[in-house]
C-alpha cells in the first residue's frame, strides 16, 4: 500500500497541463473581474449596502467600502500575472486571499462557483504552474518539461469531487421523480430562441433533463478520466455547460468548468495548444534577444512532505464536508442546515417573504420593522428563505432599535417559503424571541419542521 | 478534433430541435403558447385597464376643473358641494390608476404629485401666500399637490363650511391655488396619457422574461402597490403596524373630509380584484392557473377568497377611519392583517408560479 503510494508519487506528467491551465485560470479570473466591475456590481453588492451578511466565524470580515474596487484590482493584476506565469507563487496567494476576501464580505451572494474558485486557487497556490511557458521560466532560465503527475491530479481530484457531488445532491425525490424544480423553471423560459416555445415547455424534457443532469454529474468525471471515452465526455462538457449557460443565469461558471476540463486531456494535446499560443508570441519575441532557457526534466519539491500532506488534509474535508447535512434531522432543502459548500446546484426553487415585528418588553407594544430600506433587493430577497441569514438580521434589527433607545426588546420573525413550487409554508417558529438565540453549528429548533418530505441525497 | 466536436454538438442540437418538433408529446399547457398568453394579457392591460381608466381619470379631473372654476368665480355652499363631489368622483377613479406607475407615469414621477398622504399644510399655506407655485415641481411638494391637497383646501381650512367660503371669498390666493392644484393634475395626467399612445406599442410587444419586460414589470408594480399604495398606505400606517404602538389618525386618506376613507379603500380593493381577475380576460388569475403545479391548482382562488376577506374585513370598518382609529383601533389592526395575508400569497405563492425575474435584481445565480 504505502510502497503504491510511494510509486504513484514519484510518477510525472507534462508540465505544460500545468501551463495551460494557469494561462485558462487567469485570463478566466481576469474577465470574470472586468465583467463582474462593469456590471456594477462592486457598487450594489459590496459598497451600496449599509448592512452585510457574514458568515458563522467570519464575522470580524470588515467590508472596505469604496476600497473594495483596490480589492478588485488587486485581484485583476494577480489574474495578469498568473496569466503570464510571473511571480506565480506570490500572485496566487494575493489572489486567493483578495478573491476569498471579496467572496466573504457578503453571504447573500454566496454561489458554488465562486467557492470553487476559492478552492481552485487554493490549490493552485502548491501547484508549479509557471514551471513551463512563464515570464518566471525566462527570469529564472529554467523550465520544466515534467511535474509530479499528483499535481493536475489534484486539479482533477477537485472537479471529480464537484462533479460527483453535485450528481449526488441530484439524487433525491424531487429531482428525479417530480423533475422539479426544471418543471417549474423551463416554462418560463420561453423566451429562448428556437427552443424554448417548444422543446423547454414539454414535461417529458424536463423528467429528461433532470435524469440526463444527475447521470451527467455522476459519469464525466470518470469518462473524462478514461482516455477511450475523453472525447464523448469532453462533447458532453461542451454540450451540457453551453446549454445550461442558455439556459440560467449563472455567468461564468460554464466556461470555468469546460476550460478546466482540458486538464483531463493528455499532454500532447497541451503541448499542441502551447504551440498554437507560442505562434504569435514568438513573431514578437523576434525582435528581443533570445533568452537560453535551461531545460530541465522534473520539477522537483523543496518540502513536498508538507505540500502533500497540506492537500490531504484539504481533500479530506472537502470530501467530508457536504455529508454534513446529515447530523441535522431538519429537512435539508428546507432549513439549508448543511447545505452550502456542498455543491448543491439548481436544486430548489425557493421564494421567500419575511418580516420583523419588534417588541418592546416594558410595554407590551408590538410593531413591524419597516426594514425595506436597510437591505437591497438581492439581500432581500436571498435572506427571506435563509434560516441564518434572518437570525443574523433579526440581531441586526435588535441593536439598530437599541441604539434609537428600546433597551428591552424582542425580535419575531414572521417568514413564509415556497419550496419546489409547493404552496407556502411558515418558515420560522414566529413565537421565538430571535433575540434570545446565538448562531451557531448547532441545529436550529426554530425552524418550523417541513410538513412534506423530500427523500434522498 | 475542434471539427468532430463541432459537428458532434450540430448532430446533437438538431437532434434535439427535431423532437421538440413533435405534435404528439403531451403539453402540460394550453393550446395558446406562452408568448400568445402573456401578449393577450398585456393587450388586455393596456387596453381594458390602464388606458381607460386613466382616461376615466382625465374625464373626472375635467369635470372638476369645470366645478372649480365655477367655484372660484361664485364661492357658495352649492359650488362647494359640486366641487366636493367632482373630488370624490376623481378620487375614486384615480384608485383605479395608483398601481399603474409604470412608463411614463414612472418617467415623471406621476404619482408622488398625485396622492402623497399626509399633505402638507405648511407647505401648502406657504405657497397659498407667496403665490409662486414653481416649488410643486421639486420632490418636498409633493405632498403639497394633488388629491390630498385638494382634500385639505376643500375640507380643512376650517370646521365649518361657511368659514372655508368666505375664505375662498375673500382671498383671492386660495382660488388661485386650488385652480393651480387641478391644472397640474390634469396636465400632468394628460401628459402620461397622451404618452401612453406611443408606449402602448412597446409595453404590449414586450413580452420576454426579463426584468425589464412588461408583464415582470407590471406583477411587481401591482404587488408593489398592494403591499405599499393599499396595504401600508391606506392601513397599517395609519394603524401604527411600523411605529412603536402609536396611532396615527392624521395619516388615513383624505383626512379633512373624513367620510370617505373607506369608500377610496373599497374602490382600490376593487381595482386590485378587478385587475388580478382580468375582467374576462386573460389575467394574473388565467396565467397563474395555466401554470400551476398540481399542489398550487387553487392558488388563484385562494388568492380571491383572501381578497373578499380583505373587502369584508374592510366593510365592517367605520365609513370613517379617524374614528375607527380613536374608537377601536386594533379592528383596523385584524383589517390589516387580512390584507397582509394577501400580501403573503402575492409575494411567495403567487411569484413562484409565475416564475417572473422579481423586481431587478441582477445577479449570477448557480
């Protein structure tokens, strides 16, 4: 076992895989943040709202206000630089720590896609990415033609887990036997050119599509790893993020996923594509002195000991992490207790309405926050069917009145959800005085018990 | 490699077009496709709704204009009863008018110079005496102008009705501004009238699901106006729901003439029926029960059973709501809270069915 393991890390791979999924990851990264910034977004989430979400441990996570655009472009040169593979080692950390940063300043814009990206430049950081094809390369005239194969192994590894989780999460009664919620979506999405007044509107597309989306998730990671079957798997990355990108609104997380997919391709097929990308560089490189670069075989690790056992220890909680639900006897789609970081996409249609009476306990008086104006519409909208989302504004509420001079309050929450297109529920216990509860891993009592029942993963 | 992917996805997508082409496949939809729907629901809307029953509006304003004026030239207690009638009158079509605040009435801010409530009588007797009425035209008037305005400088400027007459008589700046008052609501209603003829094409061609389209735009204003025009305006405001337990009898529509708060709030719960149901045509109640998964199938009649709630609830409330506030207040309280129960269904029920991009939020989703 341990002598297998040993042989299985001392194997090498190409270092171009490496390559080209740095140049992928930054040039992907950078858009995102160009798109994200011309969006306005920075402004509406970020700088606009006078009050944000954190999450549970990351409360002391202090919104920069207008200097979250530095943050932005802190983000956007590091994308440059990985882009060209110079001082990559520092660049993906900055990265990982700005974009982190950004991504934990407001929990009501929490998307899988945006953990992943987490993760992936995580990882990235212990990876030698600019080992081949990088201004590094040239600085320090030396390049590798090979890496530690567990290196793209672990890039592997992580999408493997994204998608093997996400086709499991697909496995539960809703999706698969009443195909909802696509059943309820796909109707509305008939403004879509060709398809949509026809193919989206029938209910047997919609049982397909959600069987062909769990088989999906389930299957390509591994025929994206056997090489006879990496064609048919790669087609059907291409067909089903493209589709999907059609079909939601979910921005740039197709084009994550199928450039990531090329890691799985074998290292004739990167150096290929470094060649198509070396053609017009070289045209310009011409002209400047030739550099003599070393070429060395292998890269090698100064502490690979640490490095790996770093990696373990990440993909062991990764591994662990989305079963959590399962210490929670609440209904998971309902109360979200484990549900984020698990990889759970598209799973629920939720719409949620709630509101805040206050109580002043010397009098006995009791009104309704008028809290419209102290959200913006996303927050609004995301913390009316989010269990600790209302716990955390209900704490809000109680120090914004404390501080207008009501000392003895308590805070109610009357909060109704739709889920999955079933008639509205009351959400949250509205006798409890939200006051009198701290967040925290523990399960929430206060939520009411779903009355239906939705089976499996 | 590019070539057979690319050829590979051009099989796949006919593939998929050719079956979507199949007549036999069961459709959980009526006949009419979902373009069709939502094109006759807004045809209906404009058509059947906003544009006659702004000119309704239009109509009513006239006829008051007309009432004033005779007024203002002839301060007596008979030109003072017609005057209050053609208010009334207006009042009640305007209810038919406040959720309509969209395109060109959102454009001009329409409808904060329209119905503001508390008016506001400093602001009001300030300009009574200067006489310089360009102020209207700024955000802080608002409540200076239009129906609440009107109440007050019908109803308010004193106990008596012989007193409010010989105010009129004797100074010449109270008819001036009550005649101000009307010519901007009418040129002002006149205005989103005349560009309703142009928008009527792009609000009933805009039938995609975006934000931005018509239908999404106009579910949101209506529920937007039942929960803040109808609901917290008319109701919960006055009651106290958003203060810390105080009553706020000066805060109920048309406060001065006091009779008539119940009647405006009728005729909006009626406008807000009529408009959900469609008036025999295609609807938010025809589309919600095309739509409807099996377990929401009685979603629109329940939505109606909490509408008759609500008027009943409403009825049984004194004509007057100041003295419904001052004799028992927590009535209006339970009044409010039918509503709200309205409020809900709109808002969770009702949008999930609809499956329209609510108000405009924009974001990645995943």
């Amino acid at each position: 076992m341990i002598s297998n393991i040993n042989i299985y890390l001392k194997k090498s791979t190409e270092s171009s895989k490496l390559a080209v999924f740095r140049i992928c990851f930054g040039l992907l990264m950078l858009y995102s943040m160009v798109r994200f910034w011309s969006k306005n977004w920075i402004h509406t989430i970020y700088v606009e709202p006078k009050f944000h979400f954190k999450y549970y441990g990351f409360e002391w996570i202090q919104s920069l206000g207008s200097f979250t655009y530095a943050l932005f472009i802190i983000c956007i040169i590091c994308s440059i630089l990985i882009t060209l593979g110079l001082w990559y080692r520092l660049s993906i950390i900055v990265f990982f720590l700005s974009f982190t940063y950004i991504e934990l300043i407001e929990k009501t814009t929490y998307l899988n896609h945006y953990y992943f990206v987490s993760l992936l430049s995580f990882v990235l950081i212990f990876l030698p990415a600019s080992s081949c094809f990088s201004i590094d390369s040239i600085l320090k005239k030396k390049q590798y033609s090979q890496v530690p194969k567990w290196t793209t192994d672990s890039i592997k590894l992580l999408m493997i887990i994204v998608y093997f989780y996400a086709g499991l999460a697909k496995i539960n009664s809703d999706w698969l036997l009443e195909a909802l919620p696509l059943k309820i979506w796909m109707p509305s999405k008939y403004d879509i050119p060709l398809i949509g007044e026809t193919f989206l509107q029938y209910e047997w597309v919609h049982y397909l599509m959600s069987w062909g989306g769990m088989l999906y998730d389930l299957t390509i990671p591994f025929l994206l790893l056997n090489k006879r079957t990496r064609m048919i798997g790669f087609f059907l990355v291409l067909f089903f993020h493209l589709f999907t990108a059609i079909l939601f609104p979910i921005g740039m997380f197709p084009y994550i996923m199928i450039l990531s997919a090329l890691v799985f391709f074998d290292g004739q097929t990167h150096d290929k594509i470094i060649k198509l990308l070396k053609r017009p560089i070289s045209v310009f490189m011409k002209k400047s002195k030739a550099v003599i670069i070393e070429k060395l075989s292998t890269f090698e690790y100064k502490r690979p000991k640490l490095i790996l056992i770093t990696l373990a220890i990440f993909f062991l909680v990764q591994i662990v992490v989305p079963f959590r639900y399962v210490l929670y006897p609440s209904e998971l789609f309902w109360s979200e207790e484990g549900y984020r970081f698990s990889w759970r996409v598209m799973l629920v249609e939720k719409i949620g309405y709630t509101t805040f009476k206050i109580k002043n306990k010397d009098t006995g008086v009791i009104f309704e926050a008028p809290c419209t104006n102290m959200l913006t519409k996303v927050q609004t909208k995301q913390m009316s069917f989010q269990a600790d989302m209302i716990l955390e504004f209900a704490h809000y509420l109680g120090d914004y009145y404390k501080k207008q001079g009501l000392h003895n309050i308590a805070v109610f929450a009357n909060s109704y959800v739709t889920l999955n297109g079933r008639p509205k529920e009351q959400f949250i216990d509205p006798s409890i005085d939200l006051l009198s509860i701290e967040e925290s891993f523990k399960h929430k009592v206060w939520i009411i018990p779903y009355k239906y029942d939705i089976k499996g993963f | 490699m590019i070539k057979k992917i690319l050829a590979l996805s051009f099989i796949f997508i006919c593939f998929f077009i050719s079956c979507s082409g199949d007549g036999d496949s069961e459709s959980s939809q009526s006949s009419a496709t979902v373009w069709e729907q939502k094109s006759q629901m807004l045809e209906n809307w404009a058509d059947n709704f906003i544009l006659p029953n702004y000119e309704s509006l239009l109509d009513n304003l006239f006829s008051l204009e007309e009432s004033i004026s005779v007024f203002n030239n002839n301060p007596n207690q008979q030109h003072l009863d017609n005057v209050r009638y053609g208010w009334l009158e207006a009042y009640k079509s305007w209810q038919y008018v406040e959720m309509f605040n969209i395109g060109p009435a959102e454009q001009t801010f329409y409808h904060l110079k329209m119905n503001v409530f508390p008016t506001s009588v400093v602001n009001i007797e300030q300009l009574v005496a200067s006489g310089d009425y360009s102020p209207l035209d700024n955000s802080p008037y608002n409540s200076a102008q239009g129906f609440p305005a009107l109440d007050y400088l019908l109803y308010g400027l004193s106990e008596n009705d012989s007193e409010i007459i010989s105010t009129y008589t004797i100074n010449v700046n109270y008819r001036n501004y009550l005649a101000e008052i009307i010519q901007r609501m009418i040129s002002n209603t006149s205005y989103v009238l005349d560009q309703w003829s142009n928008y009527r094409t792009n609000f009933i061609s805009s039938t995609e699901n975006t934000a931005t389209s018509s239908a999404n735009k106009m579910t949101n204003d209506f529920i937007y106006y039942y929960e803040k025009g109808f609901r917290a305006n008319k109701f919960g405001i006055p009651v106290g729901v958003f203060s810390a337990g105080n009553v706020f009898p000066e805060k109920v529509e048309a406060y001065y003439s006091q009779n008539v708060s119940r009647t405006l709030a009728l005729e909006a719960m009626n406008a807000i029926d009529l408009f959900f149901n469609g008036n025999g045509s295609y609807s938010l109640k025809q589309f919600i029960d095309n739509f409807a998964t099996d377990e929401m199938s009685n979603l629109s009649s329940e939505i109606n059973d909490q509408f008759d709630l609500a008027r009943t609830s409403i009825e049984g409330l004194d004509q007057n709501f100041v003295n419904q506030l001052n004799t028992d207040f927590l009535q209006m309280g339970i009044t409010y809270d039918v509503i709200q129960a309205g409020t809900v269904l709109l808002k969770t029920d009702m949008l999930s069915v609809l499956q329209i991009a609510t108000d405009y939020v924009d974001a990645d989703g995943d």
